[in-house]
C-alpha cells in the first residue's frame, strides 16, 4: 500500500495539489474499497474520510464505532463521535490546504466520478479549500489492467467472437431447414454457450431484428420476441467474462442478413458506420505512437464528425465507447461528449469498446463493435474480431 501512496503524492506534487480526500457513507463511493484495498468483509457503515497529502503520512478520520476499521491502511487515525467533532477535525486536518482533489465532476460532467455528495462538498469548502476532480488520478489505481486481468479478457473475447459465429451458424441452420427461431431463442443460446464456457455476464445478450435493431438497448423477452425469417436484417450485442474475480469483459455486436446479401440501403449504412470505427481507431493509435496526450472527448469527436458529414449524425445517438473492466461498463475513461463530458485521459493498460452506431427508426440499426487493448508498450490491440462485410446467412 506505500508503494500505491507513493505513487499518488508524486501525482499530486507533480499537479501542485495539497493532496486526494477519499470519502465514503457506507459504501456511497464504490471505488474506495478497490482503491484502498479494504477488504470485501469489513464492515463500514459510518462516514470516513482518508487524506493523502501530497508530502508525509496519510490520515484516517473514522466514527468511534468503527475506529479500528481501516487499520491496514497506513496513516494515524482520528476518531470522531459527533457530525461537530467531525467538521471540527476535517477543517485541522485541512487548514494548511488550499487546493484538493475529490471524488467530484465540475458541474456533474462525468457523473461517473462524481460521488461525493453536494451536502459533503459544502463541509468540504468550508474548509476554504478548492476542489478539483481526481478523475485522472483515480482511474491510474482502479482502470489499468494486470497481465492477469488482460489474460481473461482476451480468453472472453475469444469466447464472445465463437459464440457470435455459433450464434448466426444456429440462424442459418434453422432457416435451412425451415424450423422457427426466435430472437428470444438466440439469446438463451449465447447463454448458454457462456456457461459451457465458465463465462458469466451482467444483462444481455441482445439480439433483435428489423426495426428492433433500430432500439440500442432493445431486449427480447420470452413474451415479446419476434421470430426471425428469412430476408430478415439481424443484430446480435454479447459480453461475458471468465467466471473469476479478476476476470475482465469482453464486449462485441455483429450484424447479419437472413438472406444471399444485403440491401443497397443497409450496406450503406454498414460502410458510414465501419468508416467511423475505423477514424477512431486511427485516431489512438496515432496518439498512442506519438505518445501525446488523448482524451476520451477527443476519440467521440472524430467518431461522430464521420457520421455527421454524411447526413446521420442525429441518428448517433450514443457515446462511440465505454471503458472495460470487471464490470462491462468500467470505472474508467469513456469515448465519450455527447453523454457527458468525458475528459479523462485513455491510458496504457485500459480496454475499451468502439462502437458507433447509425438507427433509423422504423428501419434498422447498424452498431459495429469490438475492444481495444491498450498494451504498456503503447501497441494497440483490437479484440473480439472485427467485421468486414454484413454477414450473410442464406
């Protein structure tokens, strides 16, 4: 753990910040514990603060009831009974501050980092401290992913492309032989394709036809799902990950024909979208060669100028890529400002989607997704597989 608090006051000195306050009301802030590496088990139910300060020992502010909560972590505790004792001894702790960072997005751009309450940031200010986003810094410690973690990213990115094959082989086969399948049908499949493969996922899968493709989070239900025929334009969207504590996602959407090919209408949207994807990926990697910084913002912007120059880009309408992790949708940067604002930087040893989409409502959606692995070197990985053409199923 000093090595980790060693790491993040060379951060803060190197940004002329005072230090990083870490806040948390039974578990209001959920990067904390990975963060802090408080075990899963330990019981907090109270409000606690850790500071970091940019030079000397960090500093625990814990509630009487809970003061030997955090002894693992480095740093003297200060034990508080009341909510007085605990201003009290947040504005000592803080007097010789003037500039802080938090858990906090400057007018809620990035809702993502922002947990810390607005009746918390006005005790905080109080303090007469000013207080910054330590969004950067945060996703330094919780979104860089270990050699174990990018081990079991791409072990589900292999598992998604298969069962995505699997997926439409299973269409193609029922078309053949005129038998019925359902868009429902498709889904309990992938399903179970993940199980046999010790993969488990959140949600999903998704997969829709003809208009529904046009819905980005539509869901078949055992209730309401359509049969899919032949001449049928199909969407399919899965993520998984290995069934371990460290397993990472891995998160692709493929579209198909039920037919010999598609039509004029649906290659041309097909060709604008993988014509964004690919400006995108373009993009980072250049970055990424020069070593010159890149924020997330940046990579939607170039993205979504593609579609809009021809004509569709009211028809975008979602953030080109989120961050991958333990969860599907990470804790980290997002390619993202239509959304929000996401300025946060993409960083060696980051995963996440590209996935621009065109849906024209009453028609169809086009949605091409894979992963990008961002290795140490700077190389640019694309997982998952990549598609071409529309796939044709008959």
């Amino acid at each position: 753990m000093w090595e980790k608090i060693e790491q993040i006051q060379q951060f803060l000195k190197e940004q002329k910040v005072d230090g990083w306050l870490l806040y948390d009301n039974h578990g209001s802030n959920p990067f904390v514990r990975e963060l802090l590496e408080i075990p899963p088990h330990m019981v907090l139910t109270r409000q606690f603060f850790y500071w970091i300060p940019k030079e000397g020992d960090p500093v625990k502010i814990l509630h009487k009831i809970e003061a030997n909560s955090l002894d693992s972590l480095p740093g003297r505790a200060i034990i508080y009974l009341s909510w007085l004792d605990l201003e009290h001894h947040l504005k000592k702790m803080l007097k010789e501050a003037r500039k802080i960072l938090m858990e906090y997005s400057p007018r809620n751009s990035n809702p993502y980092v922002s947990t810390v309450d607005a009746g918390t940031m006005e005790v905080i200010r109080d303090c007469e401290v000013s207080v910054g986003s330590s969004a950067d810094l945060l996703q330094m410690f919780t979104s860089i992913l270990s050699p174990e973690q990018i081990a079991t990213h791409l072990e589900a990115a292999a598992v998604v492309e298969r069962t995505a094959e699997r997926a439409f082989e299973l269409i193609s086969d029922r078309l053949r032989q005129e038998k019925p399948i359902t868009e429902y049908e498709v889904q309990k499949f992938v399903l179970s394709e993940f199980t046999a493969q010790n993969c488990i996922t959140e949600e999903g899968p998704s997969c829709s036809v003809n208009e529904h493709t046009a819905l980005p989070h539509y869901m078949a239900r055992k209730t309401t799902t359509s049969e899919i025929r032949q001449g049928d334009y199909i969407l399919l969207d899965l993520w998984c990950k290995k069934a371990l504590p460290c397993g990472v996602y891995a998160d692709i959407t493929r579209v198909a024909v039920a037919s010999s090919e598609p039509t004029p209408r649906q290659e041309e949207i097909f060709t604008i979208v993988k014509t964004a994807q690919k400006a995108a990926i373009d993009l980072i990697r250049d970055r990424m060669a020069k070593k010159t910084k890149l924020r997330g913002s940046e990579v939607d912007d170039v993205c979504r100028k593609v579609i809009k120059e021809k004509g569709y880009g009211e028809f975008f309408t979602h953030r080109t890529g989120h961050n991958i992790d333990t969860s599907v949708h990470g804790g980290g940067a997002h390619l993202d400002n239509l959304e929000t604002s996401d300025h946060r930087k993409i960083l060696p040893g980051m995963c996440f989607s590209v996935e621009p989409g065109i849906y024209l409502p009453g028609e169809f959606g086009v949605r091409l997704e894979y992963n990008l692995l961002i290795h140490q070197d700077r190389s640019v990985e694309i997982t998952g597989g990549t598609e071409e053409n529309i796939i044709c199923l008959i």
